[in-house]
C-alpha cells in the first residue's frame, strides 16, 4: 500500500480535453490522506481468498462472462486478476480487512481520480499524451502489475491494464456527488463506476477523467480493482 496525501483538486476535465465526455463536468474536490494499493489485486492475491474462503467460481453463461482463472489469455500470478464483478471485489475487501483487522475497501471515484492524476492537470499523469510504453494499452491482455513506471504517488498501472471497480453509484453529471472524497450512494443503484481504462482500450478511454460503469453482477475480462485502506 501507499499512503496518499491529502489535498484539493479539480475532478473532471476541461472543455478543451480532446476526448473529453459530457459526464466529466469539472467540480472542486477535497480528499482526506489514504491508502491506495501500490499495483491493482493480482491473480494470486485473489487465489489466496479463493483458497481460504472455497469461494466458488461463477459459471460461464456466455461470451461476455469469464472467470478469474479462464479470462481468455494467459496469465500468472503476477497479472491483474480479471474477470472479477463489484460484489466479488467488495468481498475480497471484507475477508482482508477480517484477517487483518485493518479497514480495506474499494477506492472512491474522487479519491480514485486524485490518485491517478497525483497531482497532474493533464489528460494523463504523464502529461498531454500516453503511449504503449508507458500502460498497458491496445494490446490483447494483460500485463505483469508494476510493468510500467509509476505515477507521482507511486501508483502503478493506474491508466490501462484492467479496468478498476470504484465503490461510487454511477451519476451523470457530477452535481449531487459529495464533494470531500466520499463515494456517492443511493438505495437503488443499478451500476457502478470502473475506472483507469485497460489493455484493449485506446489511449482517449485512459484518461484520468474519463467515466465508465457496468452492472455490479457482471465480470468481464477486462475488470478487476485496486485496494484502498482508511488511515
């Protein structure tokens, strides 16, 4: 883990952000210090809760349904596990945090942009542009977590590699979101936020700004998630 300092920030992005999407209208937020995984959860860290916990593996029922250990390509304890839905990441946080008595959770959408721009106000943390150099993109899997050099914060893998489940409900526009870091909640929420983009996406869905979301039930091949941790 590493601890995440503090401080305000602008979320969303300009007018002038090629790419940019209606959904990531600026607003000022505050972020108090936290965790943040160092690299997103990898294979074998999610084999390890398989193993003590006997959870079951979920059953294929189509093509756009995989499981953690068949995403579709090759890979070895030291990817990014894949394949993985909301629910399955919030689990894992709740057996770490009962084994280590610490308070694991899945990053907020706010605190998950302040993280990955590390105090950037570019399109990217490395600046105006991004290449296959320097993340994991436009590729056809995965690559091993750390690959790529790290952001200001020492984060890895924050744009591309595999999309990253928040804890956020999905909203559009950014108004009524809590403005101090908080994840935004409502009683009926149909999906949740994945950010940080992944290894088939072009460059302009890697974005620090840029928004997705699916249904918390569905795994894809592309999706896993980072760990935070209350400090």
């Amino acid at each position: 883990m590493v601890r995440v300092p503090g401080g305000s920030f602008t979320m969303g992005s300009p007018a002038s952000e090629s790419g940019r999407e209606a959904d990531e209208n600026q607003r000022n937020v505050t972020v108090a210090a936290f965790a943040a995984g160092r690299t997103e959860v990898t294979r074998g860290q999610w084999a390890a809760f398989v193993r003590d916990t006997g959870r079951a593996d979920p059953q294929v029922k189509s093509d756009t349904y995989c499981t953690w250990r068949s995403p579709g390509y090759a890979q070895d304890d030291n990817h990014p596990v894949a394949c993985v839905n909301w629910d399955d990441a919030r689990a894992y946080v709740a057996w770490l945090s009962q084994r280590t008595g610490q308070r694991y959770r899945l990053l907020t959408e706010a605190e998950w942009e302040y993280a990955a721009r590390a105090g950037t106000t570019t399109a990217y943390s490395t600046g105006a542009s991004i290449s296959p150099s320097q993340a994991r993109i436009s590729s056809s899997s995965t690559a091993f977590v750390g690959s790529f050099p790290a952001n200001a914060f020492g984060l890895y893998d924050v744009h591309g590699n595999v999309w990253e489940w928040v804890q956020d409900c999905y909203e559009n526009p950014y108004p009524s979101a809590p403005t101090n870091g908080a994840a935004y909640e409502t009683s009926s929420c149909s999906s949740r936020v994945v950010r940080g983009g992944s290894w088939g996406y072009l460059p302009v869905n890697l974005r620090s700004a840029f928004r997705n979301r699916n249904t918390p039930s569905n795994r894809f091949i592309n999706f896993g998630f980072r760990l935070a941790r209350t400090v």
